[in-house]
C-alpha cells in the first residue's frame, strides 16, 4: 500500500486529493497546522479514514517529524497563504509560508533521505501579466506578493531536483474551484451570495473587478493531474488548465442563471475594497503537454462546475437566518 503526506490537507484541493488517493488505496497522511479552533470543514468526513498530523511550513524540525511518521512515497505540497488579495496585507508571512514553506519541505525530504516523489503546486499567479495562452515555457512575470513567493517555490523545487536529483515536479494549475473552496475567493463568494439572494437571506454581492478574466476549471478534476504527474518515470513541470476564459461578469451571469435570474445589475454592486494594488486581468492555459503526456482531461465543464457550487451552497444555507 502506497503512503502519502500531504501538506495544507484542510484546504479545497487537500480534502479533493485525499478523498482521490484514499479511492486508489493509498495510506493517507495529511498535516494541519494546531489552532484552537479546529478548521476540518472540508475533511471531516476524513477523520477516521487518514491520519492527521501536526506541523507547520514555518517549523523546519516539524516537516522532518511528519515525514518521519508518514514515511511517505509521495508528498504533496499543497499547503500556502493562497489568497492572492490578502498577500498584499501579510507580504512577509506569505513569503515564509508559501514561499520557504517548499524550501522547508524540500530540506525536511533531503535531510530524510528517502527516494520519495514529491509534488509542488505551482500556480498561473506566476505568470502575471500575460495576453497569450500560457504553457511551460512562457516567462513568468507575477503581480502579487503571493505570485513571487510561489516562483520562488516552483524555482527551488526545479533546482532541487538537479541539484540532489530529486523526484520533484511542480503543477502549474489555473484557477480551480469547487464546492468546497474557500468562502473569499470570488467564484464561492458569488455561488453562495446567489444561493443566499434565492432564500431571501442577502440582499446584494458586493465584489471588486467584474473584468478579471480566468481559466477556471473544477478542483477534483485538478487534482487528478497532481496524482498523474507523480506516476510517470520522470519528474517534469506541468501546466494544467482548461483553456477557457470567462470573466467575472459571465461568472455572475452563469450563477444568476441557475436560480433562473437573467440579469444581476440589482443585486450586485461594486466596492473598491475588493479591487487589488495590481490585478491579473487575463489567466488563459495550454494544457497541451498534459494532456498528450499525463493523457490528462478535465471532465467537467464550466457550467456544470457552476451549477454544482450554487446547488450546494443553496442545501448549506437552506435554514439559515438572514445577516
Ligand atoms: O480572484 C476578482 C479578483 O481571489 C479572481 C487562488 O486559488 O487562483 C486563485 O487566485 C479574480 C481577481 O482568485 C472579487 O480581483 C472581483 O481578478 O477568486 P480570486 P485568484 O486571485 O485568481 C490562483 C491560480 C491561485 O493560485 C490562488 O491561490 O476575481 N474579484 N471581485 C474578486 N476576488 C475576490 N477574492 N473577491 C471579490 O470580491
């Protein structure tokens, strides 16, 4: 039976990853960070199926205690400050999470000294400013403290692969979404917001730039590329992405039609809280190389994606009382 460890297990992709792996038959690790307040929203249904360990991507000696217990064949490296819009008000935590996090990860493995495969997920915020598909050889250029603290992860897990000869690839996924994505990122905030606007509970979305234009696609079908990437002979960087743009306004548009509303100008109003020092306009990915060498493919579309997150969030808020 395979092991795994995976970091940032309480996350979307975690949770999606654990349940796929557990699906394969895999022994299934996942490190979580202690609080006061347990945070297992995505995973409690996982509580007696994987083991959960306790570590942080700031403690260097804890990374080599959970590999010492694990002793994993693979891990994934999933945990991060993964908010974009907040990496502007914690730049420097940011940096030391999501950033020397995989460094820390990267030395706790070498340290180990167990041949094992290990996974970064890199992410299209390293590619910035760009106007054209983006595939593995486009140059990066980030906007956001989070897009440079993630290229200096995706770099320090190339160099650690030449340089010790470490199994390590890096998935550079476009946005990807789900019913369990977090509540502050645009696509959730809007699927719940339209749930709560058909129950009667909210009133307005208030959001910031309606232009954003993304490639998003469906996280359990992302986390799929994760797992293949890490089944091949070689280690090699991977971008993964649908190749479909939508802006923010057809996302509106897409959500507000799954409650049978056609046009959202009532309901949603714009604030400049939720605009960005620098924003990505346009995230757009060529899958190509993972498609023909992982035989990679998404499997759901972008509507189904999206009638799937406002239908859940409608049975998560149905009972509720209004804000
Ligand atoms: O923003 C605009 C916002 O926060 C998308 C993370 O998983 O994908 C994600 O990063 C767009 C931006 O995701 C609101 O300005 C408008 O242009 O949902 P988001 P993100 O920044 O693209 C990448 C690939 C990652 O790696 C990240 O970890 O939507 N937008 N109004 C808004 N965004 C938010 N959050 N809230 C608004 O009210």
């Amino acid at each position: 039976m395979k092991k795994a460890l995976i970091t940032g297990i309480n996350g979307m992709d975690g949770s999606y990853l654990a349940d796929l792996l557990l699906e394969k038959g895999y022994e299934v690790y996942g490190m979580e960070r202690r609080n006061s307040t347990l945070n297992r929203t995505n995973t409690i249904h996982l509580v007696d199926r994987i083991t959960f360990l306790h570590g942080d991507l700031t403690d260097q000696n804890s990374l080599l205690r959970c590999l010492k217990k694990s002793d994993p064949d693979e891990v994934y490296n999933l945990g991060s400050q993964s908010f974009v819009g907040e990496s502007w008000n914690t730049p420097e935590h940011t940096g030391d999470v999501t950033g020397l996090g995989a460094l820390r990860v990267l030395e706790a493995i070498r340290v180990y000294g167990k041949q094992l495969k290990f996974y970064q997920a890199s992410t299209s915020e390293m590619f910035g400013k760009m106007e054209k598909f983006a595939n593995e050889d486009t140059p990066f250029y980030p906007r956001s403290p989070y897009g440079v603290a993630k290229l200096y992860a995706h770099w320090i897990t190339k160099n650690y692969r030449k340089s010790y000869n470490m199994f390590n690839v890096s998935g550079i996924l476009f946005n990807h979404e789900a019913e369990r994505r977090g509540i502050e990122f645009v696509t959730r905030k809007i699927t719940d917001g339209v749930a709560r606007i058909h129950l009667g509970l909210q009133d307005k979305i208030i959001l910031g730039n309606l232009n954003a234009r993304r490639d998003w696609g469906y996280s359990p079908d992302y986390v799929e590329s994760m797992w293949l990437m890490l089944q091949q002979d070689k280690p090699d960087d991977y971008v993964v992405a649908t190749g479909e743009i939508h802006s923010v306004r057809e996302f509106l548009d897409a959500a507000f039609n799954v409650v049978g509303i056609n046009g959202w100008d009532n309901y949603v109003e714009q604030d400049s809280k939720f605009m960005r020092p620098a924003d990505v306009y346009y995230l757009a990915g060529d899958s190509s190389k993972a498609q023909e060498k992982l035989g990679w493919q998404r499997k759901t579309s972008f509507k189904e994606m999206v009638s799937k997150m406002v239908h859940n969030d409608i049975e998560l808020n149905n009972g509720s009382s209004s804000k």
